[in-house]
C-alpha cells in the first residue's frame, strides 16, 4: 500500500516512505471500531478532514495499547496537521 496526500483539487504529493509506513503500522493496531481498521490491502481508501480528526483522536488510544508507537503516531499527526491545513484529503492506495 502507498499513501498520499490530496489537495481539493486531487493533485496528489507522496509524503514519503516514512509516512506511509507509520500509517501501516498504526493500521496493524487498530481495533474494530476504529477508522484505521477500515483499511484494506487491496482497496483504495480516502479520509477527509473530520475523519483525519478522527483518526488522530483513536491515535491516543492507539498509544496507549502501544508505547513503542509514539514516533509513528507522532509522525502520522504532523502528517494529517499539513493535509487539514490544506482542507485536503489522504489517499490510501491498496495494491
């Protein structure tokens, strides 16, 4: 899976490795309920602005179950912080 960032526009910007793998690992943790745990391998996946909130609210849990997580969870925030200052998007592209 890759991750991008969408502007309103849908032009779309890698933010790099690092990100997407930080988001895949939050994914891995996630538990049923949560946004994350929506994600699938094979499918395409987009979340707006109210679901990054979202996301990074369910982080906290996240970080909470695992420690060993902050840089990932830290990173994902930073992340999510610069597409919601765009009023973008994030687009999580399945294999």
């Amino acid at each position: 899976m890759k991750v991008f960032s969408e502007d309103q526009m849908h032009g779309r910007s890698d933010p790099g490795r690092e990100v997407t793998e930080s988001l895949l690992r939050l994914v891995d943790v996630a538990k049923t309920g949560e946004l994350l745990d929506g994600v699938h391998s094979y499918a395409d996946t987009m979340f707006n602005v109210s679901q990054l909130a979202r996301i990074s609210a369910e982080s906290t849990g996240m970080l909470a179950r695992h420690p060993e997580l902050r840089s990932d969870v830290n990173r994902i925030r930073e992340f999510f912080y610069s597409v919601e200052r765009r009023r973008g998007y994030v687009w999580i592209s399945g294999d």
